[in-house]
C-alpha cells in the first residue's frame, strides 16, 4: 500500500470552479481578485494593507528592508527557524544571530531574545513553527527592536479563552509583529500555489512595506488565478480549521498513552491550525520512521531544514532547542485525511517506541 501522504492542499472542486471562473473572465494576471484576497487577509488577521508577492523568499526580504535592514545589521532568528531564511538575510548584507527557544511555545524565548539584543542584533524575524504562537512575549516591544512576524506555519492557530461566541482570544497570528509576512505555498494551511503577502497595521510600516515591495510591480504581485484559490478558502477557513484541531487534540491523545511529548504547547486554551503533528521522541528518529512506515503513515524529521541543524550538539548554546532538534519527529494533519488513515495514525502515535 502506498504512504499516507504528508501533506495535501485542502481544494476542493468548488476551489477549482474559482480558477476557472478567473480563467472565463479573461483576467488572470494580478487585479481585483488579488487585492479582494489582500482585503481579506488583512481583515482576517486585523491588519490594515500591505502587498502580495509571488516569492516566499522575496516577501521576507520585503519585510525585511521595511524594517530597516542593512548591510552590517544582525537579525535575530530562532535556531529552529527555515534554513533558506540565512540566505535570506544574507542577500542583504546582513547577518543572522541564532537564539534558543521557549520551551513552552517552540518560538523565541524572551530570555534569548534579550542575549542577542546585547550581542547587536537589530531586527527580531520571529518564525513561528508548526502551529506554534510565541507566549511569553508581551514586553517584546520594551527592546525598541522591530518585529517580523513569519505565520506561515501558525497561521489559524490561537490561545482563548472560553468558546464559541463568548471567546476571548489571547493570542493569535499577526498579533505580535510590527510587520506580518504569511506563505501560501502548497503545504501552508491556505494554499494558492506559492506566494506570500507582507502586511502591518501602522500606516509607516505599510508605506515602507510598498515601497520596498514596488521594485518589480506588477511581475512580483500575485496572479488573480492563485488569489481565486485563497478567497475561496478563506471563506471556509472556519470549518477547516475547526477540523484541524479535532485531529490535533485526537492525536495528543494517542501520544498522551507514550512516554513521547507533543512538541510546543499542550493547553488546553490552545487552538492549533493542525499545520502537521509534531511529536519530540525518546527513541531514534529512523527507527520511529521506519515503525511508523509499516503502518503506511509518513513521518518526517520536523528541524531537519533549519538554520540550526549544524547545532545539534551545542546543548550549552540551545538548551530548550537541542531535544526538537534531534528528536523532533512530524506527521500528515489535514482535514482530508481518511478514516483508515486516522486510525493508522492513532495506532502509531499511541504506540511510538
């Protein structure tokens, strides 16, 4: 039998029809559709304006020039953050300066923080990992030190209290940065088959954002026909992500019955996005792989690709890092998955070596 795939876009026809009706109207290239899918983000995540890009890589660099980034400049960045953000940063003659992470959230402590403040760095890019959000971070703004904030990952995800209508929400994606970058690539949560936006909510930093943003305009905005896809997803955000935490809490469970932790955080005020399932292992990563292959469940090394893989042995430099590192084990969370396949991984997680 073939793997459970690791990832799978949530599309459905109806996501298709939208395509096709951007393809009928003879108006593929970026315009109403892309600025309807920019308002809506926006709106969404209670942000004010910013650009859509049709780069991953080239959206951080937006932000990053928006946030005064220059050649000399030290950008503070979690161990466990991607590996493509050194080249990143680097393309700008800057420099990355490598910070551990919270234990409780996955995401930059501010202890670290505070460190690589006082070894020069300037800009805080704070990645946000695996359904992560960054508790612990209220005084942040206190260290005068602009925020990007990459939710690609932890876009969906929340802390609240209580439910339904009477929900108070803690802390959500975009809350925490001065500038918010977001990926729609095809394993993000909303997928339009790549792209990004950079968005903020003070005027400045949207003039910055635009400006910085405006070197290749229109050849770097998002075409209408992959804005089609992300407004119609958008608009059944709610029941997926209602989905994504079912599954999520359903496989805690499983993991719960084993010695092995759910990376990140476990409260129940916790509401993640179900971007994959990210377990920290007591045994060997190949070992979980291969037991979990018998099964026909994929599993993954979830920091295998971060700027913090040649750290796997610096327990003095990143303590609360150093186990996701070695250990740190994913696997598929979508709302597609079917019902053998819920099952094959319930088995697996609740009897992990």
């Amino acid at each position: 039998m073939a793997l459970i795939r690791f990832f799978k876009p949530t599309l459905r026809r109806k996501d298709m029809d939208a395509v096709l009706q951007t393809m009928v109207d003879e108006k593929i290239g970026p315009g109403d559709r892309r600025k309807e899918f920019l308002k809506l983000l926006a709106g969404y995540l209670n942000l004010k304006d910013g650009i859509t890009d049709r780069s991953y890589p080239s959206a951080l660099i937006t932000a990053l020039k928006a946030a005064g980034v220059k050649e000399g400049d030290k950008v503070i960045v979690s161990v466990l953050s991607p590996d493509f953000y050194k080249q990143v940063v680097e393309s700008l003659g800057a420099s990355l300066i490598l910070a551990d992470i919270s234990p409780d959230s996955g995401c930059l402590s501010y202890e670290s923080i505070s460190r690589a403040f006082e070894k020069g760095g300037s800009v805080i890019l704070l990645h946000e990992p695996v359904c992560q959000l960054p508790v612990g971070l209220e005084n942040i703004k206190e260290l005068g030190l602009p925020v990007i904030e990459d939710i690609t990952q932890s876009f969906g995800s929340r802390i609240q209290e209580g439910n339904g209508e009477d929900a108070t929400v803690i802390l959500a994606p975009g809350m925490t940065g001065d500038i918010v970058v977001c990926a729609f690539e095809e394993d993000c949560i909303i997928s339009t088959g790549g792209g990004a936006v950079v968005l903020a909510k003070n005027d400045e930093r949207i003039e910055e954002i635009k400006k910085a943003g405006s070197v290749y305009s229109p050849y770097s905005d998002l075409p209408d026909m992959n804005a089609a896809l992300g407004i119609i997803q958008l608009n059944s955000l709610g029941d997926l992500l209602s989905r994504r935490n079912e599954l999520y809490k359903m496989f805690m469970q499983s993991v719960m019955k084993t010695e092995n932790k759910v990376f990140g955080q476990r409260s129940v005020d916790f509401l993640a996005n179900g971007y994959v399932f990210p377990v920290v292992i007591n045994s060997r990563c190949d070992e979980v792989i291969a037991f979990a292959k018998k099964f026909d469940v994929s599993a993954r090394r979830t920091f295998s690709k971060t700027v913090g893989i040649h750290y796997q042995e610096r327990f003095d430099l990143f303590p609360n890092a150093i186990a996701a590192l070695n250990r740190g084990i994913s696997f598929p969370l979508y709302p597609f998955l079917q019902q053998k396949d819920i099952e094959a991984l319930n088995k697996v997680l609740s009897h992990l070596p």
